[in-house]
C-alpha cells in the first residue's frame, strides 16, 4: 500500500494525486504483483481499479509499465469482498464476507501469496490476525488530512523490517513480517 509519510492512503476527497508512482516505482510493483497468487480487494478499491486497468493498455498514452500492469491485472484471479455488489467480471470472484476459513482456502489454492488492497479490508483481516507481510510505500508527503491507512487495533501487531528500498522518486519501501507465518495476504 501507498501511504504518507503521516499515515494516509489517501487524501481529502479520496485524492490519490499526491503519490510518485514513475515508470521505476510501477515496474517494481508490476514485478511484485505479477508473481502473486491473487488480489483481495474491498468493493470501492475493485471498483475504481475495473474502471480503469481492464483496457488501458489500449491507450498509447500508457505505454511501458502502465500497459504491462493492465495486462496482469486482467488475468490475474481476483476476489471482492462485498454484501453488495452482484458481478464482477474481469476474473474476478466475489466474496460477502471476510472469515479466517474463507481466507484460509484462499491461501491454500495453488498460486503464491495474494496481494491485499484497500484499508478497510486491511482492517477486517487485522481484526481476524490474517495478514503476514506488510509492504508499505512511503511517499515523501505530509498530508495532515485524508483516510488513514491503519486503524487503531485492540492489541499491538509486532512486526520485523526484513527489507527497506529507497527509489529515486523519494518513496521508500518498508517491508516488514510477521515471526512465525508464512505469506498469504500482502497489503
């Protein structure tokens, strides 16, 4: 996940405007996210993420790593967590609910480890200790305002840095785990 250097993914107004996601950045990501099993998202995040990557790569505008992330994302399988929401195409199943048994036949399907989007549904899976790793994006932006990325917990979660990169842009990535799990969610 994104986030500021003060702890928001996000920006008044659902502003995403302030990340530095350049052509560096988005290859890692795509190098990252290209080898995962599936992504988990909520509603809101599938939903923006379906109006846009399942045909940009048509668009000779997003030439490079923005094309190449269009493409796994459209063949990646992908799971939406939503009581509401009645299709989703583009390879994508819906779930209504997040339970440890459902999480857990996820993360024994064949694939690797899944990659998680989205605060709310990083809230509900720390609500039920399901994630493993964390892989955390720092922009060098104070925003002051904004959605907050992690929510208080009832119980601190301890975590150990296993990897931190720095890229031109400014971002850093803080990549932490948890002793004793293996990787199944990544936010």
């Amino acid at each position: 996940m994104s986030v500021s250097l003060d702890g928001y993914f996000e920006g008044p107004d659902h502003d995403l405007g302030w990340q530095l996601v350049d052509d560096d950045l988005h290859t890692h990501f795509n190098q990252e996210l290209a080898r995962m099993g599936g992504f988990l998202s909520g509603r809101v995040t599938h939903e923006l993420m379906a109006s846009f990557w399942p045909t940009a790569d048509q668009d000779p505008a997003n030439a490079g790593p923005m094309a190449e992330f269009a493409a796994i994302w459209r063949e990646m399988p992908k799971t939406v967590f939503s009581r509401t929401l009645r299709h989703a195409g583009w390879n994508t199943a819906i779930a209504r609910e997040v339970t440890p048994e459902a999480i857990a036949a996820l993360t024994t399907a064949p694939g690797g480890d899944l990659a998680l989007g989205g605060a709310d549904l990083a809230a509900s899976f720390l609500a039920h200790d399901l994630i493993d790793e964390f892989r955390l994006y720092v922009h060098p932006v104070v925003l002051g305002r904004g959605t907050l990325l992690f929510r208080p917990t009832p119980h601190p979660v301890p975590l150990t840095l296993t990897d931190t990169r720095r890229f031109a842009s400014g971002v850093t990535l803080l990549h932490y785990t948890r002793a004793g799990t293996a990787a199944s969610a990544v936010p």
